[in-house]
C-alpha cells in the first residue's frame, strides 16, 4: 500500500474512523511510557512527547488532523525493506519503539489539504542507533512510495564522499527489495526511476553544481560537523516548488557550539520548550542526551542519549569500555561524551564546563547600569581578526572574595592570639603550616551569595576578514553582525581600527561610570596614550602567571557558582568554549591562546576586568590581592 494525498474532508474523515485505536498504537505507547517515567529521557524527549500529546488535543484549532493510517502506510512500507549488514543482515526492518513514535509523528499529521504538516526533521541522537539505515529507510520511501512525479531525492553532507554514505544505504535497501529494484536503475552516484521521473543523488559541497535543484526529500547527515549553513540554506530554498517536501536533519552532538548546528539545535529547543513562546508547526524535533545532573558514568543514564542501545547486545559492552577509558584521557572523555552520550563539548579539552556557564546567563538591562561603577579591560592582541573590550559591573554586596578575605583576617587573628609565644619573624612560616587548617576554617563560614557580577563584552573585527572567517572556519561572524544584540562591530578596514574601541569607550563612560581599563601592552601604545589623554584611568596588566592566575581562579569559581552574569552573549559564549588554560610546574594556571582551538580575547578581557574590580572592592588596605586562594 502506498500513500496517497487525500483530497476531501469527508474522506479524511473516513480515515479517521477506520484507523486504530490510537492508544494501542506503538507510538502512543512510546509517548507515553516516557512521560509516564517508565522509559528512561531526557527533559527534551520528555517535550517532544508532550508536544505531540498536546497537539492531538489541539492541534486541529490550527488546521491539521492527525490520520494515523498515513503513519501505518509508511510504517508497513519500510517493514518490507531488508538490512544489509552486520547481525541483522538480511532481516526485515522492525522500527524500534522510538523510532515508531518519530515515524509515527511526521507522517501522521496532515494539513487541511492532505499534504503533511511536517516539512523538516531535527533528530539529535548518539551512535550506535541506526541513523544512516533510518535516513535512507525515509530516503527511500520519498524517492519510490510517496506519489511525487519527478521526485528529486538528495544525501547531502559537507563532502561527496559523505553524502555516499547514506546514498550507499539507499542502493543496497532498493537492490534488497525486488519491487523497487525492478524499476530502478543503479549507477554510481545515481538512482532513477523512469516511470516517475524520479532521481536520487548524494550531494556534497564539492560536488559540480548545487544550483538547479528541485528537491523533494533531502537527508542531512551528521550536520554537526558542518562549518556554515551553506548546504542546509541551498537546500531549504529549493524547497518553495514541492507541496510536501521534507528535509531530514539527522545527526549526533559535535564540539562547534558556535556553528550551525548547534544553532538549529538551540531553535529546536525553543520550539520544544513549553515555557517559551516558539511555535513552528511544520518543524519535528526530538533530541536524545543526558540531562544536565546527570553522571555520565552511570550506566543507567545512557538509553537517554540512545534509546536503541538495548536492541543491540554489543553496545553496552562497548560502552563501559569506553568510559573506563574516558575517566583517564581527557581526549577520550569528549569523544565519549559527544558521540555516544550526545552531550555537545569543545573540541579540545576544555577549562569551563560549558553547562555551567550557559547557568550565567541571567538576562540584564543595560538601561539598570547606567551611572553605575564599571572596570573595563581591553585586549588588543590581533589586529586582523577580534580585539575585545569587556565591562565587569561588581555587585552592590560584599563579594565573595572580600568575604574571604575578611574571614581570613580574623581567622589569622585568632591564631596569633591562640600562638603569642611564637616570634613575630617566624609567624609568617607558622601560618604556611596552618594553610590547611585555614582554608578548612574559611569553608565552614557563613557567606552571603551577592548578585552576580555583570558582563557587557564587545567584540571588532574588520570587515574584510568577516566573509573568509565566516566561510573558511565555521565562524558565525555574518551572523553575530546583523544581530546588535551580539555587541559585535565591523570595523571598515583591513585592520582592527583602534579608534573604533576608543570611541566605544567614551561612548560607554557617558552610560557608565568606568572607574579602570586593564591593559596587556602588547599592540595597546597609541590606544592607552589617546585614553590617558581623555582622562581615563588606564591600568597595564601583563600576562605572566603571578598577574593573570589568581584572577582566572576567582573567575573560575564565579562560573561554578552562577556569579557572572552574560547575557547570553553569543560571541562571549563562543570565546567560552574555546577556552583551554595552561596550567604552570606550581599548579598555577591561565588561559593559553595558543592551545585553545580559537579566538578567546573576550574572556582573557573578562578576566583583566575582573581583576580590577576585585582588587578596588578589597575591604581594607591590608588586603593584598583579593582573591581566593585556591
């Protein structure tokens, strides 16, 4: 049996009345197991079925019907098509409950036409669950049972030999299938059907030609490892001739929270969420990962990031393997988390807990600043790429630090006290032999949580290295310029304009009250003598290790603690991930530019700036550096 388009309300009708009874249909009870707890999800799969079980309730005040006959058709279909490989090699394909209740989803909904209301699919998921054979099951579907003449049927990826990945699987169902196979012919890069007009190709981005495209159904594989949405626009904008096309987004967790599919995902997400107000009703998404609280050790965990793990008796094994391996090796532990627990990481081994600083993103108004005492730092160190300035606005309260501090003070008084008999030259080696007891002591204090600290970065990049950084690296440059919310300015030259930053600063101090800038010297000469002309209290902070570790300690502990407010700044967020610190022989450390996958001069800024309003915020003058000591 295969779909056909229903063309009358009396005949959906019809279908309505001879479907199953929706609550013993797989999907449903997949749907409901896991809102029901007795399926192992995520928070995001959790709202994935609670969106579908809101919309049979009311999604027909928005003009769609769910006919759950369409869903049994292509279920039925893809059941005759056979695997090809490993130890389920010539068997039937049998969805997987999960895999039901997506199925059953995106072919299930209908527009008050009878075309499907769903055009495009985001399914995030870890390995091991069968995304290629899904992908082409779907593929293959479009391209010979869906009633599309001149079907055009396309796996695209980033290279053409990754687009041959899922187009091989394609190949090997329709030769497996004697129905399809005896209409189809089979060349290397080319499946057709004649009697349809029908073509199915794999596309990459350095295949011939892109343009020219008419496509029905189009696979996205692994989108992940995308640098820019160049293939994903080409196709979504072929799409305006079809009636009911679909493109098929299928892929696991990456390590470039700054491209774009992270992006996607975090559109996803929105739609997904109950609590925000994102409606896109011809989008499916579902995404499979550990919750944020979750260990990702904890065998029980793992069918969140793949609910097919269970239906596969090696992959346990293997994963236990794994995780052995990742508790050691850094390198390891990434691959472990983004391929097979789904949880997005940076790609090298990174200094902030990316869950933890995505916390921080306590929204502000700039408006609630204004006339308020900033310290502001800049860093200057490339002039053909991103120069940073970044404002830190303490809190109102006592900080932390100071709190320390003033704990440690008396703490230290008691000791003297408790000690008298000891010689004032050796109380200072007396109280390095105490340090355990004192931080002990400082641990079991009382200390009053302040309001988070502020942070208002800004980013300048020259306009010519916007295009080649955008395309070359994956870099969402083009996209943070047209948002002015991102705080990122293109300067018109081939170089960094400084004077840009300077006027951005004046501009601020007529807003702000910018009490210090922090200053690295390097490149910083022409800038700080124009600022120090202007009357600004400039302040040089070298990089070296006694200057920048403290301070990168106390940040450190401010993102543990939600104390840094960002505003969700996406240039911010992506300097955030990139972060890798060298650590020095006497377990000092620092952010290391040259070990970190990429730009990170917004949080090295953030970092100068904090510093500064640490050490002005000190609760007397005995204080010599602010900070905890870690």
């Amino acid at each position: 049996m295969r779909l056909r388009r229903i063309n009358s309300i009396s005949e959906r009708s019809l279908m309505v009345k001879i479907a199953h009874d929706i609550k013993e249909h797989a999907g449903f009870k997949y749907m409901m197991d896991v809102l029901e707890g007795r399926i192992p999800a995520c928070q995001y799969t959790k709202w994935a079925c609670q969106r579908q079980l809101d919309d049979l309730h009311h999604a027909h005040d928005r003009g769609f019907i769910f006919v759950q006959e369409m869903a049994d058709i292509f279920l039925n279909t893809v059941r005759t098509y056979k695997h090809f490989k490993g130890s389920f090699a010539g068997q039937y394909f049998e969805p997987t409950p999960s895999q039901v209740f997506g199925f059953w989803c995106l072919f299930g909904w209908l527009k008050e036409d009878g075309t499907r209301r769903f055009t495009e699919v985001y399914k995030e998921v870890a390995r091991k669950y069968g995304k290629s054979f899904e992908a082409a099951c779907v593929g293959t579907y479009m391209f010979e049972a869906d009633g599309e003449s001149g079907a055009e049927c396309y796996t695209v990826a980033t290279k053409l030999s990754q687009a041959r990945i899922i187009h091989e699987n394609v190949k090997a169902i329709i030769k497996k299938t004697p129905e399809i196979n005896a209409k189809a012919k089979i060349l290397r890069d080319n499946i057709s059907i004649h009697s349809t007009f029908s073509k199915f190709e794999p596309l990459g981005r350095d295949s011939d030609t892109e343009d020219g495209l008419n496509p029905h159904f189009a696979s996205i594989d692994e989108y992940h490892a995308h640098k820019n949405d160049g293939m994903y626009q080409v196709i979504d904008s072929a799409f305006g001739a079809r009636s009911q096309p679909l493109m098929y987004v299928i892929t696991t967790a990456g390590t470039n929270p700054a491209g774009p599919c992270y992006a996607h995902r975090e559109y996803c997400i929105k739609v997904l969420d109950p609590n925000v107000d994102v409606t896109n009703d011809n989008l499916f998404c579902i995404i499979y990962t550990l919750d944020k609280d979750d260990d990702p050790f904890d065998e029980s965990v793992w069918e969140k990031a793949n609910p097919n793990m269970q239906y596969i008796t090696t992959t346990v094994n293997k994963l236990r393997s794994m995780a052995e391996k990742a508790k050691e090796k850094p390198t390891d532990l990434i691959n472990f988390k983004t391929k097979h627990l789904n949880i997005w990481c940076s790609s090298s081994s990174p200094w902030l807990d990316m869950q933890q600083w995505y916390l921080n993103d306590g929204l502000f108004d700039y408006r609630d600043l204004i006339n308020k005492p900033c310290y502001s730092a800049i860093d200057l160190a490339s002039v053909n790429d991103l120069a940073a300035l970044v404002h830190v606005f303490p809190p109102s309260q006592e900080s932390i630090a100071s709190q320390r501090e003033r704990f440690r003070k008396e703490i230290v008084q008691e000791i003297r006290e408790q000690h008298n008999e000891i010689e004032e030259i050796k109380l200072p080696f007396f109280l390095d032999d105490m340090e355990e007891d004192i931080e002990t002591a400082l641990r079991r204090k009382t200390y009053v949580i302040p309001d988070p600290y502020r942070v208002i970065p800004h980013s300048f990049v020259p306009v010519s290295n916007i295009k080649e950084r955008s395309k070359a690296h994956g870099v969402n440059y083009n996209v943070w310029m047209d948002n002015p919310a991102s705080n990122f300015h293109a300067t018109p030259s081939l170089v960094t304009d400084f004077t840009f930053i300077e006027h951005q600063i004046e501009k601020d101090n007529a807003r702000f009250d910018i009490r210090e800038i922090a200053y690295d010297p390097y490149n910083a000469a022409q800038l700080i003598i124009s600022l120090t002309n202007k009357g600004f209290n400039c302040v040089e902070m070298s990089q070296t290790w006694n200057v920048m570790s403290p301070p990168s300690k106390y940040f450190e502990m401010l993102v543990i603690l939600g104390l840094i407010s960002h505003n969700n700044n996406p240039v911010l967020n992506w300097n955030a991930q990139n972060v890798v610190v060298h650590t020095g022989p006497s377990g000092n450390y620092k952010p290391d530019k040259n070990k970190s996958s990429e730009k990170i001069d917004l949080i090295i800024a953030l970092i100068m700036a904090l510093d500064r309003a640490v050490k002005n915020e000190s609760v007397d003058d005995t204080i010599t550096d602010g900070f905890i000591r870690i």
